[in-house]
C-alpha cells in the first residue's frame, strides 16, 4: 500500500547503530562531579580526552567494550 519494503531496510539499519551508543557515567578525577558520557559499543578500545563541565580540566578517558557489549570506563588527571 504505497510503502516500499526495501526502503526500509537503510533505516533500520541505521536505527540499529544508534543503539551502540549507550549513556553511562562516572566522577570527575579532579572535582568528583559526576560526567556523563557517550560509550560508542561498537569499538573495542577507545581514548580520548574530554573536559570536564564543571572544573574545565581535561579528563583523560578510556573505555573497554567487552564481548558480552558491558564496558568499564577508567578515568584519569593528566597527571596520571
Ligand atoms: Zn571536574
């Protein structure tokens, strides 16, 4: 009825991306305010620095993505 199923299909896929990105958080090394952060599930390892909302200090980020999709998040100063 006017739909064609085979345009669907990119969509879904795409919707099914987004889902990767998963919301987690963790405390600020310098001022303990909790973050949150955006973990992208579909790469294992990942690094980068973010600053913080609250202090501005760079926060040095590493996540884990685990087989089973869990991942930890480690955060360190730059001094670390
Ligand atoms: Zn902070």
């Amino acid at each position: 009825m006017g739909v064609d199923a085979n345009r669907l299909g990119p969509i879904l896929a795409d919707y099914g991306c987004m889902n990767l990105l998963q919301e987690t958080s963790t405390g600020c090394p310098y001022c303990g305010e909790t973050i949150t952060l955006l973990v992208d599930g579909s790469v294992e390892e990942q690094q980068y620095i973010e600053d913080c909302e609250v202090c501005c200090r760079p926060i040095h980020i590493r996540v884990n993505v685990q087989e089973n999709g869990d991942h930890q998040v480690e955060v360190r100063t730059e001094n670390d």
